[in-house]
C-alpha cells in the first residue's frame, strides 16, 4: 500500500475515533446529572446542520449546568401507568442560550410531570452559537419524535405540549408559534412558559438576543424572532408564570405575549407572583412553589374539560 494512502487511512480512522470519543464524553457527562428511564440521540446520525462549537460539553462544577451543547438529546421520564393521563411534554431548560439549568428547570420539573400523570421529555437542545434555527429545529424534532412514538409511550397525540423556562420559555414560544414550514406534527397542543423571554425589542434578555441572533441582529431576525407579534389563531392554549420583581427577563415579555394571545382568542391564564426574581424554576425553596404547582396543575387538569 503506497505510504501517503496508509496516512489518509489513518488520518480518517483518527479523526472517526475522536468522534465517537467525544459522542461518549458527552453521554457520560449528561448521563452524571440525570436519572431518567431513557435517553435517546435526538437525531439519527448527526443533525442536519452543526452549531459550529468545538468546545467539549461540560457540567458545571457543584451544578448541573450544561454548556458547549452540540449533541441534542431527550431524556425520558415515566409516569406510574396507574396514574399515566395520556398528556406528555417537551421540557426547554433555560440558560441564555449559553447553556442548559438542567436540574431546577428540568429533572425537578419531569418528576413533577410524572407525579401528575404526565409523561416528561427533557431536551438537551443544542446552543445556537448565533446559528439562529438550531434550537428551534431541535425542538421541532423532539415534538415530531414524541408523536411518532405516541403508541409507544401510551400519549394522546393530541396532548403534547411544550414547557420552557426563561429562553427556553422563548424557544418553547417559537415552537408554539413557527410550525408552519415544519408541519403541523411539530405543533405543541399546548404551551407552559415560566418566565419567558419573548421578544427581541427593548425588553429583551440581551444575552440570550446575542447567543441567537449575534450582536447586530437584522431588523427582520428581530422581527421573526420576537415571538409576541408571531401570534396567530393556531397558537396554542399558554399558560404564563413569573414574577412581579423579575429584573433579568422584565414581565414586559410575557404580558405582551399574554395581549398578543388575547387579540387572537387563545385560551390563555398568566399568574405574576409578588416576588422571587428570576430562575426558581421547580426549586421547593421558592416562596410561592406550592401556589405555583397548584395553578399549573389545575390549568393542565382544564385542558381536558
């Protein structure tokens, strides 16, 4: 075999094995903070297009935030089939699309999922690293994944539904509104969105604005980005909560997607807690959980009436 064909063998089979390698860094690392019954790869084979990181994944230290996201998983929690409602939802943790708060805004809320009947997806979607349509596009393919096994899990395909918290809330949103061009199998039949960021105006989240769109976003990104004016009549029944003192992601956010819900006639409630700032996700130790937990099993129950 002539010596430079031999190097090209060894260069690709080099380059295979770092790979695979970091596939299964990246599976260690998430399988550490998560305690669901499955994990499965979002997409067969690699997605469709790449977020340009090349940084190793990584858990923070002491935490269980996820940065460097460029392997798109689901994590499955079951509910106990005695209780199972049929419902399931596609779980968006938050972190500015910089990284993932995957313990308060993900296990902590599958759990509470399962204790409702509900079955729970958490989605480690990919950081858009100003590559605006990949989290929107993992997403999609979670919602698409959950009908197709809708048998599978015993889930009413008509009672998938998104949960977001802070821009994940924003990419819940995007969700609940951008599915004509992906299809009506990647419409939510219903959204949950804590603490939202929803536009890319004045009222923005800057961090999460940059991380999506970059630092001069086009006045049309803004525009399709900023999902309060992407409202339409097929939007899905939402229920909004947040706080009245959240001075990261200001309230503005969800009261104008609240009005924009209105104007269309969705079905729509928003509960704004006194206090709590921002980022308490599921955490026990916030002063309203109980209430919050209350509302937001009592509005799931009334999707059903």
């Amino acid at each position: 075999m002539p010596v430079c064909f031999y190097n090209q063998l060894i260069h690709i089979e080099m380059m295979e094995f770092k790979k695979i390698s970091l596939l299964f860094v990246c599976s260690v690392l998430f399988m550490g903070v998560i305690d669901a019954q499955k994990v499965i790869r979002l997409w067969e084979g690699d997605p469709p297009t790449s977020n340009g990181i090349t940084e190793n994944e990584s858990v923070g230290e002491g935490s269980s935030s996820i940065t460097n996201v460029s392997v798109p998983q689901l994590a499955i929690y079951l509910p106990e089939k005695v209780n199972k409602t049929g419902m399931a939802v596609v779980i968006c943790p938050g972190g500015g699309y910089s990284g993932l708060a995957y313990d308060h805004e993900g296990i902590m809320v599958a759990k509470w999922f399962n204790e409702e009947g509900i079955t729970a997806f958490i989605l480690k979607y990919r950081m858009p690293n100003k590559h605006k349509d990949i989290p929107l596009s993992d997403v999609q393919q979670a919602i698409r994944y959950v009908r197709e096994h809708a048998t599978e899990y015993g889930i009413d395909v008509s009672k998938i539904g998104v949960c977001g918290f802070s821009a994940g809330g924003h990419l819940a949103s995007a969700a609940s509104n951008h599915f004509a061009i992906s299809g009506i199998s990647t419409r939510p039949d219903f959204s949950i969105l804590f603490y939202p960021v929803i536009t890319m105006t004045e009222f923005t989240h800057i961090g999460s604005r940059n991380n999506l769109l970059g630092e001069n976003p086009s006045s049309t990104d803004i525009y399709i980005f900023s999902n309060e004016k992407q409202v339409n009549v097929n939007t899905p029944p939402t229920i909004l909560l947040l706080s009245d003192d959240d001075k990261v992601v200001l309230p503005e956010n969800s009261i104008w997607y609240y009005e924009a819900l209105k104007r269309n006639n969705i079905p729509a409630a928003m509960y704004i807690f006194p206090s709590g700032g921002h980022g308490w996700g599921f955490r026990e130790s916030y002063k309203y959980h109980k209430q919050m937990a209350d509302l937001l099993s009592e509005w799931l129950k009334s999707l059903s009436d």
